[in-house]
C-alpha cells in the first residue's frame, strides 16, 4: 500500500496548535548542517589547481582528491541513521560539527595527496551525516501540512553554503592573484579557502546547544518526560495526544534495524529501492559536476579562471532562487510532479549543453573555443540547468527521504538511500576528470541527460506522494 492511500492529517492536532516560532529555530539551526554542506562541497571548486600544483597530481589523482570526501560522505549516511537511533538525531549533529572543524582545518594544511585525503574523508563523514539527519530532524518536528516547506529550507542552505564558498573563493583568489599565490601569512589562497569554513562551524556547534532532541527518539529510548517537555515547547496542550500518537506507533515495532528493509515475503521492500533510485538519480544527472568542477569545466570551455570562477557565484545565486520558489511550491504542487517537471527541464538543457560542447572546435591543450552564441547559449542551459536542479530534485529528494519511511525502518531507510547517493556521486565526480580527457564535454553531458531522462521515467512509474501525510501514517 502506497502512503499516499493513508489519511493526510491527524485531526487531534490542528495546526494553530503549534509553536511555529519554535519549530522554525530547530529548522534554521538543523540547517546550518546544510550550510556547511554547501560549502565543504563547493569549497573544493575553486581549490582544484592549487592541489594539482601542491601535490603534483595528474586528472586520476586529483580526480580522487576531490571526490575522496564522498567516501566519507557515503560511510557517513550510512552509518548516520543507526547512531541517530541509538544516540539521538542532535547528538550525532553536533559530533559532526567537531568533524566538519577538523577537515577545514587539516585540508588547509596538508602538504601531500594522503594526508589532505584523510581529513577530506572525515569531512565526509560529516558532511554524510548532516546531509540525511538534518531533513529527517526537520520532518521529525514539523506539522504535516507544512513538512515539505521547512524540509525543502535544507536545499537553500546547501546552495547557500555553496554560494558562500564560490563568493569567497573568488575574493580570495581575486585578492591573492590566483588560487595557487601566496596570500595571509604566506599561506597560499587555496588553503585560506578551506580555512574560512572554520567560522560556520563555529557557529553550527554552539547553535546545536540551543535546540531539543527529536521527540520520537526520545519516545523511541523511553524518555517520556523529556519526550513531553519537548512536545509540549512544539504543540502545547495537544503534546499527550501526539506522544500517544508516537508511542502506538512505536508499541507495535520492535527495536530499528537494517531487517526492516527487508519484505516479510522475500526480498527488499519496494520503499527501499524508491529510496536508493531517487538518490542515486539525483546525482547521475551530473549536477554536482557543476558545483565541484565549475571551474575548470568553464576553462575547458574557454573562460578564464577570474570569469570561471564568477560563473559560479552567478549559478548558486540562480540556485538559491531556485531552491525559494521550490520552498514555496512543495507543498501546494507535490513532491512527484516537481520532480517530474526537473527531469524534464534537465534533459533539455544538458541535452543542449551537450550539443554545444560536442560541435565547438577543440584548441591546443584541449580547451574549447566558443564561438559566436555558443558561448552564451551554454552559460544561459547551464544556469537553467542548476535552476530546474534546485527547483526539483536538490530539495525535494531529500524531503521525501526524510519523511516517506515509516517510523520503525526511518533510520535504515536512511542510511540505505544515503549511502546509495553518495556512492553515486563518488562515481560522478571520480569519472568526469577522466571522462573530459578522454571523450570530452559534449559526449560527458550527452550521458547526464540520458540519465534525466531515465529518472522521469524513474519517478513516474514508481513514486508516491508523501504531501500532507503524518509521519505516524507511512506505510513500506
């Protein structure tokens, strides 16, 4: 049975009745895990000459170098969910924040491939549990009526968090005449680029200290006062009402499990592999190409780094656009229909895209000459192509998984799906180096609109739409 055959509200509970004040703190600060996601991951875009100089790397190892972080990020969604369970969503958010810290740092002043590697993967890990925790934290505390909404603010902050990177990495690159020069204290810019990162984390650990733990792990560990005291901050009177709400639900589970994925009957349950395939589409439409590789991808076409570099600022601002009119609509369109709607815009403009980059004459060294409009006909389908990305399946993947499990297998569920996106966008990125020396950018985005294609197909043949659904009411 699909969740959206289920009651869509729980009418013990209106929703004048919560504290919408309150619930808007939680949001904003679970979303500052997003932030730093943003910006760990754009961070690495305007840093990609200065490793290749430091290092000494060719496409293979610097290819690795940025995407080690998503080995992290994969162990980290993976492993996210079962400690969030044992330990509590906040609990594992503000190790994390420690996490974030460390890598920033340590990618600052590494001086060789390994090490600069070991404190990516634990930003990755970090990066991997903010990424799955904090929109399921946010579904775990929000009204039903306007889940989507608050959930979906987690994509603006990644964007955001990206935005604020690309800025920086521009400035410092523009003050210091280049990535690879010399800027404060001797130190080259590209390390003063991960070193920035340490002012959010700052504020993300102590911001955590502020905010409850979520109210059905609570319930789930047994802890009915603190579960009440935090239901009654969220909904006031009604807190006994959804407590017996969640402890009905809870009664009838025994303890979450990676077994809960699986069907009584035999195999995996089909929520599971709705999961896996949506997070594993949202990156085979090549999208993080653009956010870690902006940069160069725009230099292969001809621009320079200085205009590269300002490309990108321009895309997560479009982005973050994007992500508003998203956070607007979610809830009054549905998920599947957004998600349709991007599968459809991102295989038109990486389908042009491709065209572009496939028929554009090839200079020395391997650069592209954009001539005539070509040029501005691949900026304006590349910008569009960001835009449709976070208008859809940048927020809305990671609303539905962090609300269409049901409670008992939410966790594994998670994990699972978490694991599966980030696996795919190690791949992604490890592959696009060796796939622009080898076949070049036309046959490369030739392949992500193949892949959106495929994920509409995907999503209208098995989706199912969580809108206005109490979390109480998920079925697997």
């Amino acid at each position: 049975m699909s969740a959206s055959s289920q009651k869509s509200a729980n009418p013990a509970i209106p929703d004048d009745a919560h504290n919408f004040g309150f619930i808007v703190l939680i949001t904003m600060v679970a979303t500052v895990g997003g932030f730093l996601f943003g910006f760990d991951s754009g961070v690495i875009n305007g840093t990609v000459d200065g490793l290749k100089q430091a290092f000494n790397s060719d496409s293979v190892v610097t290819g690795f170098n940025v995407a080690s972080m998503l080995l992290g990020c994969a162990v980290g969604a993976f492993l996210a969910g079962n400690l969030a369970d044992k330990f509590g969503r906040r609990t594992i958010l503000i190790i994390s924040s420690v996490l974030f810290a460390i890598s920033a740092w340590g990618s600052g002043i590494a001086h060789g491939s390994g090490e600069f590697i070991i404190y990516r993967l634990i930003g990755g890990f970090s990066v991997g549990a903010a990424s799955v925790l904090a929109p399921a934290y946010i579904s775990e505390v929000a009204p039903a009526r306007l889940r989507g909404t608050l959930s979906s603010i987690q994509q603006i902050a990644i964007i955001t968090g990206l935005f604020a990177a690309f800025l920086s990495n521009y400035f410092i690159a523009r003050m210091a005449g280049g990535s690879i020069k010399p800027w404060l204290l001797g130190f080259e810019a590209w390390r003063w680029m991960f070193w920035m990162e340490l002012i959010f984390n700052v504020l993300f650990f102590f911001a955590l200290l502020l905010i409850p733990e979520s109210p059905r792990y609570l319930v789930a560990a047994g802890k009915k006062e603190k579960a009440l005291g935090v239901l009654k901050k969220l909904m006031g009177n009604h807190a006994e009402a959804k407590y017996k709400d969640i402890s009905e639900t809870i009664a009838t589970d025994h303890r979450p499990s990676l077994k809960d994925l699986l069907n009584p009957k035999g195999g995996v349950r089909p929520i599971v592999w709705l999961g896996i395939g949506l997070a594993a589409f949202q990156q085979f439409t090549g999208i993080n190409i653009i956010f870690y590789y902006g940069a160069i991808l725009w230099q292969s076409a001809g621009f320079t780094e200085q205009h590269s570099l300002l490309i990108n600022v321009i895309s997560s601002a479009l982005s973050i656009v994007a992500c508003f009119i998203a956070t607007f609509s979610i809830d009054k369109i549905g998920r599947k229909p957004m998600l349709l709607i991007g599968s459809v815009g991102m295989a038109v403009t990486l389908g042009v895209m491709s065209l572009i980059f496939w028929t554009s004459a090839q200079a020395a060294g391997g650069s592209l000459t954009l001539k005539g409009i070509a040029g501005p006909i691949a900026l304006v389908a590349g910008n569009l192509f960001v835009m449709f990305f976070n208008f859809s399946w940048g927020p809305v993947m990671w609303v539905m998984l962090g609300e269409m499990f049901p409670n008992q297998m939410r966790g594994s569920g998670l994990a699972v799906s978490g694991l599966s996106q980030w696996v795919a966008n190690f791949a992604i990125t490890m592959t696009f180096p060796i796939m622009l020396s080898g076949i070049g950018l036309g046959p490369s985005y030739g392949i992500y609109a193949i892949f959106a294609v495929l994920s509409f197909i995907f999503v209208s043949k098995l989706a199912h739409e969580t809108k206005g659904i109490e979390l109480e009411k998920m079925v697997g």
